[in-house]
C-alpha cells in the first residue's frame, strides 16, 4: 500500500511538468516508418522518435511548408546514416543533402524485428540558421519523408513510392491520463532533489545515463545500486534514461534545486 501512495503521489507531482508537455502521438509515414515528436515547454526540448527500416537509410523533413517542398533548398531535415541520425539541410530536389551541425543528441537507437527506432531530442531554437525552430504554440507540424527503396546507407533516388508528406499533423497536449495504468512503473523519487534520488522500478535497472537539457551526457552508470548522487550538478532540469534488464528504454526528468 504504501508503494501505490508513493508511485500516485509521484506521479501527480509532475504533472505540472507534463501539463507543458505536447505530442504528435506515433504517426505511420510508410511501411516500417512511423515518426512521433514531443515538446516540452518547460525545458524548451523537442524529443524525435524516428522509425525505419533497420538496413538502409531513412529521412524526415519537419517544419511548417506545403506540398511538394521536400528536398527545396533550406528546408531542415534528419537522416539515418546507419550510424546515428544526421541533422542536414536540403540543397533542392536531386542533390543530396549537406551535414549541418548536428544539435539532435541520441537517447537511444534499438531494432526489433528489422525496424530501427531512433530517439533524439534537441532544443526548440538551436541558434542555426538552417535548423527548424520549434514553436510550442504551435497547434501542428509538416512532415515531409523518404527510405531509400533497397538495403543501402547510400543517399540516392529512393523512387516515388518512398516518399510522402503529412502536413498539418496535430499536436495534443499531455496529461494526467498520460500516466494510468503503466505498464512497467519507474519513478524517480525525491523529485525535486537537490542532493541525491532514487530509482523504483518493477524490473532490475541496468544503466542510467543523465543528459542535460541540451542532451549532453553527463553521467553513466552501470546496474546503479541505492542512490545516486547529483549534488555537484547545477540546479536546473535534467534527463535521466532508464535501460532495464529486458531492454526497455525510458526517459524521465529530474528537477534539481
């Protein structure tokens, strides 16, 4: 009993922090390709889960445009290089993109059943030029998308049936429903903290990482056990990803006073 009370009262104390929390939810692109975007108001983060096949290279355009502005000249797009996701901007339509600087940190980049999802967050407004700013009064967002048609990490003609455009995708803002009936509950507790917090959960923790809010890692541990102490980190919001034994990835914030 006292378990549940603390798991409800944990949970209700950030849903202030959710409250300014909007999702796109999962939207299918093509097949095997599904892409979800997260903002948080409060941290003035995006979060990208990008899906796609896991042996060749996959790409998203994000932003406010209309149809038939994929690959024209400045538009801000990501792509799976079979290494890590590549932030870029198009150079117009048959010419490959060029490598801006990549302000997209990854969180984690997993495969299941041949369809690699990658998880990436970065600030709202990155400073560049040729990056999309996040507007988090914004009530939708453009996706424009491709996946190269065969088993390659090589930029090339993807051929018109890879490709597609989801304009006007809606944001919903996330709340208290967000959090019923988890599957595998993991809290973080005392949250705030300004010394140390803890970690319950369900299932045995295998690594913690935590990033800051501009997706920097600054801590990894392996199978923490107890408490773990983050006195010496500046106040501020944080990110703590979460791997347990059975491979399941989540991500939580912690404020620090």
């Amino acid at each position: 009993m006292k378990s549940k009370l603390l798991i409800s009262y944990l949970l209700l104390s950030v849903i202030g922090l959710h409250a300014q929390t909007k999702s796109t939810g999962t939207v299918n692109l093509l097949a095997g390709m599904s892409a979800k975007l997260d903002l948080n108001n409060t941290t003035s983060t995006a979060t990208l889960s990008l899906s796609g096949p896991s042996d060749r290279w996959f790409a998203l355009q994000i932003g406010l445009f209309v149809n038939g502005q994929g690959m024209e000249d400045g538009q801000d797009v990501v792509y799976y290089n079979g290494t890590t996701l590549v932030d870029a901007v198009h150079n117009g339509i048959g010419t490959a993109p060029t490598q801006d600087f990549n302000d997209w940190t990854v969180l984690s980049n997993t495969v299941n059943a041949g369809v690699r999802t990658v998880v990436a967050s970065r600030a709202f407004n990155t400073g560049s030029g040729n990056d999309y700013s996040f507007v988090y009064a914004n009530s939708n967002i453009d996706f424009a998308f491709s996946k190269m048609s065969t088993a390659s990490y090589t930029l090339a003609y993807h051929g018109v049936s890879n490709r597609g455009y989801l304009l006007n995708v809606p944001f919903t803002t996330l709340g208290v429903e967000d959090f019923e009936q988890p599957k595998d509950v993991i809290v973080l507790y005392p949250n705030p903290t300004s010394n140390i917090f803890s970690i319950a959960s369900d299932v045995e923790i295998q690594i913690v990482k935590i990033y800051d809010i501009y997706g920097k890692l600054i801590r990894n541990y392996s199978k923490p056990n107890g408490q773990i102490a983050i006195s010496d980190l500046l106040v501020g919001i944080y990110f703590v990803e979460i791997t347990t034994i059975e491979n399941v990835v989540s991500v939580k914030k912690v404020i620090k006073e």
